[in-house]
C-alpha cells in the first residue's frame, strides 16, 4: 500500500531542490512548519506546501504562538485550501 512521508519545513535552505526525488508508492506531503502572523504563515504556505515538491499542501499550526491563529474557516477559503493540518 501507498505511504506517505510528512516533511516539516519552515525555510528554504533546509531541503534544497536537488535532494528531492519522487518514490515510488510514497506520496510527499510538505508541511509548512513555523510560527508567525498568518500573513508569514501563509507567504511559507505559498513558497513550500504549494511548491513544486509537495503533492498534497499541508500547514501546521501552532496555537500559543501564531498571533492570530488561523481558523479552519481562513484555511477553506485559501485558493488551495491545506489536506493536511497539525496542531501544535
């Protein structure tokens, strides 16, 4: 059966282009990991869960430190609303 391989990145340096390579039977989910304001959140969202590499868009949301917090409702009316979210 298929896997799936959650990745967390928070900046771009941390996995760069070149060591991505698909696998077969693992479907690559990128989550946007990090703290911050929902107008960072969302430009990290934008740049890795929506990026080449990810097939299925994740976010991950942490609720003592993202000010405000992003609601379920924000995230359904993104373009390309998350598959995947975590709560931290």
């Amino acid at each position: 059966p298929r896997k799936i391989l959650v990745v967390h990145q928070f900046l771009s340096i941390m996995i760069p282009d070149e060591k991505f390579r698909p696998v077969p039977e693992v479907d690559l989910v990128i989550d946007c990991d990090g703290w911050g304001p929902p107008q960072a959140k969302l430009a990290d969202y934008s740049q890795f869960s929506l990026g080449p590499h990810s097939e299925f868009p994740a976010i991950k949301l942490f609720f003592d430190w993202d000010t405000p917090l992003l609601t379920p409702i924000d995230l359904m009316r993104l373009s390309y609303p998350p598959k995947y979210v975590v709560y931290q």
